[in-house]
C-alpha cells in the first residue's frame, strides 16, 4: 500500500501542476466576473495544493517527483476543446463551470483515497493536510454548483430557448391563448342564436 499511496500522491501532483496552467485559462475565458473570480481564486489555492503535496513528500521522507496524470491530462484536453466551440457567452460560461467540475470531482475521489489510506497506514499528520486538501476541492465544486444554480445555466438556456415577451411562464403564447379563446365564444354564442321557426299561419 505504501507504494501504492505514493504513485497516487505523485500522479496527484502532476495534476496539480497541469491545474495551475489550466486554470488560467478558462478565467480568461470566462464572461461572468463572478466565474472568473471563481477560478482565480481556485487557482491560488491550487498553488497552495502544489506545496502541500510536497510538504507530505517530505514528512515521508520521500523525493517531491511528479507522474504524468492521465485523468487531470484528459479533463484539460476536454475544456480546451469547449474553449474551440464557438458558443454565446453564458453557454461557455455554463460549459466551463462543467469543465471545472469535472477536475473537482476527479481530485475530491483521490484525496479522499490518499486520506483514507494514510490514516490506515497511520500517516495520521499527512491524511490532516491531504484533507485540509480536499475540504478545499469540495468547497469550489459548491461554488461552482451556486454560481450555475444562480442564473449561468438559466442564461444558457434562455439563449437555447428564448422566450418572447407574450409568452407566459409555461412558454405558451398568450395571443394564441386569447385567440382560442375568442373563437371559443364566436362558437358558442353562434349556437345559443339559431333562429326559431316561423309559425305557420292559419287559414
């Protein structure tokens, strides 16, 4: 296990360090303030990740040495690729918070193992900073979820389904409903008038 955990940590770490580059990125991208603010500030705590990992490197008594991380490499292949896509903005917006996401959960799975495995081996020090670690991936993911909940993924789908001004909250025009309506009343006021037969004269 002992291996195991730091080939875990070392892949970690080079996903840390791919974060940093990435990051970036997709706050240059974005079009909300708040998003950005959002990534920037995920980027100096990515930094902190980084120097975090190699201080448990050295409570181990083991070299800061990074292994390419193929999970970290394929999420950042992937928002590049949205970045590509020639969406309106709170579309892109609402794709990078996914791309973010992505990245979050991914770290949020391998902290809670590298925790959950030091405390077993009694690392007891390390699984502290590895979770300090993780509190701090799990609290940008919920504000990644807040800020799409807020009105970014409504935006976007406005954009996709835009509503026009007559329309009711169901999306039903309302002019049409009134039509309906009025040919309703034609109707039954036409039936209500049907003419009475003449009486007959009698001769």
């Amino acid at each position: 296990m002992h291996d195991a955990f730091l080939e875990e940590l070392r892949d970690i770490y080079d996903g840390e360090k791919q974060l940093t580059k990435a990051l970036p990125k997709l706050a240059k991208m974005a079009a909300s303030d708040e998003l950005r603010s959002a990534f920037e500030s995920h980027l100096d705590q990515t930094r902190t990740h980084v120097d975090r990992l190699e201080q448990v490197f050295e409570m181990l008594d083991e070299k800061a040495r990074a292994k390419h991380c193929d999970g970290i490499a394929g999420i950042v292949q992937e928002g590049s690729a949205i970045m590509d896509q020639n969406f309106d903005e709170a579309t892109l917006d609402a794709c990078l918070i996914a791309a973010g996401q992505r990245a979050e959960h991914y770290e949020m799975a391998v902290y809670g193992t590298l925790a959950a495995w030091a405390r077993t081996m009694g690392h007891t020090d390390v699984a502290t900073l590895l979770m300090e670690t993780l509190d701090e991936e799990r609290a940008a993911d919920e504000k990644l979820t807040a800020l799409a909940e807020e009105g970014i993924n409504q935006k976007a789908a406005e954009a996709a389904h835009p509503v026009n001004e007559g329309d009711d909250e169901n999306g039903e025009d309302k002019e049409e409903e009134e039509e309906e309506e009025a040919q309703t009343g034609r109707t039954r006021r036409g039936s209500a008038t049907v003419a009475e037969p003449k009486h007959r004269s009698r001769g």
